[in-house]
C-alpha cells in the first residue's frame, strides 16, 4: 500500500567550521543579508553596517538557524564588483554577527580571499554560486578553512545567466554539473561531510527550468548532501502570479512548504519569520511528521 512519506535525509547532517548542523523535523532556513546596492529585492536596504548587523540580528530572532551575509549582487544583469570593495562591504558584518550570535554565519562569494578573511573572522559557511570555479584560489582556500561549502549551480555568468538558457534535460544537466563538482570539491581535499548543493533556481534558468527543478528535487537527494533551496522573491514567482509587481512573500511559502515535503534540508529565504511560521503551523496541521529522521 502506497504511504504519503517523505524521504528519509540522505545526509543527517552538514560538518561545519566549528560545529556540525543536524536535520530534524523541519528544514533549517538560512535568513538572506545582502550587504549591495543593487540586489534584486533588496538592494540598498542593508550597506550600511550597522543596518546590516541589526537586520541580522532580526533575522536570528525571526528564528533563521543560518545567516548567509554576501557582499556582491548576483541578480541577473549584475556586474561583478572586486574582492576589495566586496570585503570591505561584508568584513564588518561578518565580524559583527559572528561576535553576537551563537548561530552560524555564512559568507556568500566566489573570491577565495573574501571566503578566507570571512571564516578568519568566524564564518562557518562558504556558499559559492560558482560551486568553485570562479576564482582559481578558491578550492584550496576553502579546503583549509575547515568551513561548510554549499556548491551551487549556475548556467553562464549573473551579467549574462538569463540570456537565453538552454538545457538537454534541465535536470539531469544540473544533476551531473553537481555530482561532477562535488567530486572535484572533494579531490581539492574537502570532506564529503562538508559538502551541501544547490541547483540554483534563477541562475540561469527559465521558469519552466525552474519549476522543472523544483518538482524533480526529490532526484538531488541522490546525491547523499545536504540541500539548499533559494527560491526566495525570485521572478518565477512573479511569473507564475503573472504580476511581476506581485509581493512574493506568499508564492515563496508555497514553494517552501513544497520543499518541506520533499524533504530538502535548507530553504534560503528573505521572510524568515513567515516561512518559519507557515511551516510550523503546516507540520502541526499534518497527521504525519514532515520528515523522517535516520
């Protein structure tokens, strides 16, 4: 008899710096703070340091078990800012927040030498969209730094991404990409343990690529690591509402509580507090539990 059970995690947990994430009952979610004039939601709100600090203290009150801090839009059209001006941007956050908050942070950049000043000052986290191959430092960087790595896919550059994305089969294509990069991650001397991935929805994907993704997610738990999803105010969204005006809070809890379901270990998200909230609520709503646990 068929059961409506979600999988089992095929990774319990994520080895980080200093400490090791475990999987429970829900997905952890990563509150998004971007220190940049010019993100996509929202660029601008948080360049000054001390906004920025405050607003990731919010976000750990909200209840976000990660705060990812990047210091470098990768919107589409975005142009790439050097790691100088990027470390200067996120350096003092970083600091900040790893001083105050007994949670991890993550620093989201493809610059080896931004991943290393930023673990130097307590991060716990790279999360690369490049998955390492933006700058030829970076494997090695993050292979010493100890840190928790999450690989992302990305067709093409954020300048050039949404040109016009073509895919054989958008999931087996992002699929290999990721098994192919977390082979290379580990021969570059990173532990398995250390490794998350992320199929990248927006990064050079159409909506029809996305959704394809998103309902295919289950295939990534083959793998065996940990699963980030950002699908957080992105245009598909506003897309599928067709009004790309739309606030995107509640197409983002739909997509999240989807996730929930499929078992994905890491939601990425702007409105911790709402995520947060919806799923709690819809695991209590639930007669079984979102998730098993090994």
């Amino acid at each position: 008899m068929a059961t409506n059970v979600p999988p089992l995690h095929p990774a319990t947990h994520w080895k980080l710096r200093s400490r090791t994430l475990r999987f429970g009952s829900r997905p952890l979610l990563m509150g998004i703070l971007n220190v940049t004039p010019d993100s996509f939601s929202d660029g601008g709100k948080f360049i000054d340091p001390v906004t920025a600090v405050e607003h990731g203290r919010r976000l750990a009150a909200e209840g976000a078990d990660i705060i990812d801090v990047g210091g470098q839009s990768t919107r589409p059209g975005s142009i790439r800012v050097d790691a100088d001006e990027e470390l200067r941007r996120v350096l003092p956050v970083v600091e900040s927040l790893c001083r105050e908050l007994d949670l991890p942070v993550s620093i989201d950049t493809y610059h080896a030498v931004v991943a290393r000043e930023s673990v130097a000052a307590g991060a716990e986290i790279i999360n690369d969209v490049t998955a390492l191959t933006g700058d030829a430092a970076m494997p090695v960087a993050a292979a010493t730094s100890g840190a928790g790595v999450c690989l992302m896919h990305m067709q093409g550059t954020p300048a050039t991404m949404q040109n016009d994305p073509q895919y054989d089969d958008v999931v087996d294509d992002v699929y290999a990409y990721l098994a192919g990069r977390c082979d290379a991650a580990t021969k570059a001397g990173i532990e398995v343990e250390r490794i998350a991935i992320d199929p990248g929805i927006g990064f050079g994907k159409t909506t029809e690529h996305n959704l394809a993704l998103l309902r295919a997610v289950d295939r990534f738990h083959e793998l065996g690591r940990p699963l980030l999803i950002g699908h957080s105010r992105k245009g598909f969204i506003g897309r599928m509402l067709n009004d790309m005006d739309a606030d995107r809070t509640a197409g983002t809890i739909g997509v999240s509580l989807a996730m929930c379901l499929a078992g994905v270990e890491i939601l990425r998200v702007h409105d911790v507090a709402a995520v947060r909230q919806a799923i709690e609520l819809f695991a209590v709503s639930r007669s079984s539990p979102l998730k098993n646990t090994s």
